[in-house]
C-alpha cells in the first residue's frame, strides 16, 4: 500500500479538460507515483479525455492502473435521493 504522499488525487468538474492535463503533469514532476483522477455523472468522459490525452500526448510513461466505477446517492433539494455515476481512474508511472 502506498503513503499518501506518493499519490493524489483530482477531482475533475467543469472546467475545461487541458486544465486537468496539466493538473496531472505537475502532480507528476513531483516525487509521486501515482494520481487518481475522480469524477461524477456528466464529469465521467472529461476524466477520461483528461486521461489519455496526458497518457497519449505529453507522458507516454503513464499507464493506467486501475479504473473504479460505481454508483453514489446523493440527496437533492427535495430531500429525495439521486443515484449518479462515478469513476476513478489511477495512473501511475512504469
């Protein structure tokens, strides 16, 4: 299992995905080793875009090492509850 300093995370939301990108190159020009990207509902293909554009483009020593889906309750404003997506993509230097 790794510290907490050997990883970090970001939460991906509605800004635009080259922020992310370079969000995760310079979390890697740190002494890490690896950066879990965490995203929801329409978030999802963003954290995906943001994945293997840095993979594909900028570090091609990246690799995916693990991808998590699941389903959260989250309480709206009528006090019901909404189930919405969610998605962890780990990636971590070879």
């Amino acid at each position: 299992m790794e510290n907490k300093e050997d990883s970090a995370v970001i939460f991906i939301g509605d800004k635009p995905v080259m922020n992310y990108v370079l969000a995760v190159m310079t979390q890697f020009n740190k002494p890490i080793t690896s950066v879990t990207l965490k995203a929801r509902g329409r978030s999802i293909s963003r954290a995906v875009d943001a994945a293997e554009i840095t993979r594909n483009r900028f570090m091609q020593n990246l690799k995916v090492e693990s991808i998590t889906i699941g389903t959260e309750a989250i309480p709206n404003e009528d006090g019901k509850t909404v189930n919405v997506s969610s998605m962890e993509i780990v990636l971590a230097k070879q």
